[in-house]
C-alpha cells in the first residue's frame, strides 16, 4: 500500500490557487471540481463519484447492467403515482436480446477503433 505514494501523478489545473483539475496516476483518472466533495473517478477497480449527480435523459435511454432500461413509471409523472391507485406498472423494462447484441457490438467496434 505505501508504495502508491511513490507513482507519478500528474495534475492539470486551470487556475493554480483553485482546486479545479484533473488528476492522471498510473492506474486512475479524477476530475474534482473546487469543491473537494465533488469529484468522478476512474479507474481499474470502477468508477467513484461525490456530489450532486445530474442525468438529463429521458427514462427509456438509461440502460441498467447493460441489460435493461427504466420503464415508463420511472418517468416524471408516472413515479409519482401510486401504482396501486392505477394498474401496476413496471420500473424496469429488460432490453431486447438482439438490441443488446447489436449495442455491445457498436461499443466493441469503438474500442477497436480507439485501440487501432
């Protein structure tokens, strides 16, 4: 563990008296915004984040385990209606086999691409 401390690390910075940047190591990436509570990071063990999260999609485009999608009672109106005041309705809807084939190509075909 304490040979961690001996790594580079790189940080980018766009004002030097602010906490704003980006830092590189050898196995991660963090961008931390000037609030130290507010960062995203990356790296081999998954990714890390601190802070508000905003995610401005509609409910159908946010896939879950790569395996489905937030149904439509997830949605804005639909998720604040009982479900046992209107007929039952599912928060998550399972992706088509052939849908989910196809995206994992597209993303094994940018990898490829960003691999040369």
């Amino acid at each position: 563990m304490a040979d961690n401390y001996n790594k580079p690390v790189r940080t980018f910075k766009a004002d030097p008296s602010g906490n704003a940047g980006i830092k590189y190591t050898d196995d991660s990436v963090t961008m931390t915004g000037d609030d130290l509570k507010n960062f995203l990071t990356v790296s081999d063990k998954g990714i890390g984040m601190g802070g508000k999260v905003n995610i401005q999609s509609m409910p159908g485009n946010i896939k879950i385990a790569g395996i489905g999608t937030l149904g439509p009672a997830a949605g804005l109106i639909g998720g604040m209606i009982p479900s046992t005041m209107t007929s039952p309705q599912a928060m998550f809807t399972p992706s088509n086999p052939v849908e989910m084939l196809a995206e994992i190509m597209d993303v094994a075909t940018s990898m490829m691409g960003l691999l040369g």
